[in-house]
C-alpha cells in the first residue's frame, strides 16, 4: 500500500481525517500534503488536521476536527460530549474540546478548549471512534457552566440516571474523585447526588417531573416510582404508587 493508501485507511476509522501528528510515517511530509491538496486529493479545515476529499461533511467528523486539532490528548468535552452522548437539549453550536493542563501548549482553531487539573484514564472513552470525555464526567463538567440552570441540571442528572441502574454508582464515584475544593458545579452536584442514592428511581420523562412538582406544591407525600406489579409472573411497571393504599 502506497502513502496515500495508508492516510485514507487511517481516515476511514476517523470519519475521513487525520491528524497531521499522526502522518509521522510520511517522507516529507509537508511538501506531500502540499501536493495532494494541490492534486484536489485532500484539504486542510485546520493548519493540524487533513481532509480527504469526496465524502460529505458530517456533524461527527465536524467534533472529530476539533479532537484532532487540540491534539492527540484531547477528547470532546460538555456541550460537545453530551450531543455525542445523545443527551436532550445539547447540539453543535459551539465545540468544546478538554486536554491535561501540561499535556499540550497548543490553541484549537475551532473549539473551546479546557484545561482541567484531573482527568482520569477511566473519564474519556470512544464514541463512534471520537475520544470523548465519560457520561458521568461530562455530567459534572456541565454542572460548572453558567448556562446550565439548577432546573435543568437536575433534569439532566435525572436523565442520565434513567438511563442505566448502574450510573447512580458511577456518579457517586466521580463525586469522590472531582470534589476538590473549589471545583466548579461540585456543591450542586454534591446537593443533587445527596437526593439521588445509588440505585434510586428517578422520573423517566418530563411529564413525571411535572407531576412530582405539582404533587409537591400541593402539599403531598412523594409516591414511590416505577413499581413492578405482578406477583409470580410480572404485569408491568407503575409510574407512581401511593404503598399506603
């Protein structure tokens, strides 16, 4: 396999990028990039990052632009993250990217860039082949943000819980390991989390908020959440119950 061979397979894994750090294997590397770019192969949407040319844009090779560009450390971060991680309410508008703080000196050109002190091998993982932070930590990133109201905060914790039984431990344990003093969003999470046990149920919709918060304005006791019903076979699941009747 010859040269360029080598950069589309490399690009195809990536939706149809590189880095220009990973093209260390190139003889001559920028005079080569230069000519392929001249020949129509490929661009350049960043000084760092090359393009090949003939497949569409896409909004995941857009995030994945902005990862490579930062540097080969870098994963996609808060609002950035949470639309990788399918989150309500989160789109592309602006790309957040995250590095160590001594890991590279370099700016992005098309992202916001972090500089966290703690980033923990277990908080970034591959999503679609992008390097992104975790669903946890992005959660806790995004607590930091003025943008993000208590309001809809809790609404995303809630989401992120109903969304596996196991992710109220995880956020519990990535409470421990980010509550340093001083850290953005750790009081509120600290305060959401303390309401949120392990293995709590939580609302699986809007709508049962807005139930839960008229319940409250009422004046009424809490009704216990998602109950199975059935005894020796199960029949189904109850949005709420009132146990004392």
């Amino acid at each position: 396999m010859d040269e360029f061979g080598r950069v589309a397979e490399l690009a195809s894994l990536q939706h149809g990028v590189v880095g220009r750090g990973q093209l260390g294997f190139l003889p001559w590397r920028d005079k080569t990039l230069r000519r392929w770019a001249d020949s129509g192969l490929i661009d350049l949407p960043t000084p760092r990052v090359v393009r090949m040319r003939g497949g569409a844009p896409t909004a995941l090779q857009r995030v994945m632009i902005a990862v490579l560009d930062a540097g080969h450390v870098a994963a996609a971060s808060h609002w950035t993250a949470a639309w990788v991680w399918r989150l309500p309410g989160f789109d592309l508008d602006r790309l957040d990217v995250t590095v160590l703080r001594a890991d590279d000196t370099r700016v992005p050109t098309t992202a916001r860039l972090h500089r966290p002190r703690l980033l923990l091998p277990h908080h970034v993982q591959h999503i679609e082949q992008i390097p992104v932070t975790s669903l946890a930590r992005t959660v806790f990133d995004l607590a930091g943000q003025r943008l993000m109201t208590f309001g809809r905060l809790e609404r995303l914790v809630d989401t992120v819980l109903s969304r596996s039984p196991a992710m109220g431990f995880v956020l519990h344990r990535t409470l421990g390991e980010l509550a340093t003093k001083g850290r953005p969003g750790i009081s509120v999470m600290r305060a959401l989390l303390r309401d949120r046990p392990p293995g709590v149920e939580v609302p699986a919709s809007n709508l049962e908020r807005r139930f839960e918060e008229i319940l409250r304005q009422a004046g009424e006791l809490p009704l216990a959440r998602q109950v199975n019903a059935g005894g020796e076979e199960w029949i189904g699941r109850i949005d709420f119950c009132d146990r004392s009747l």
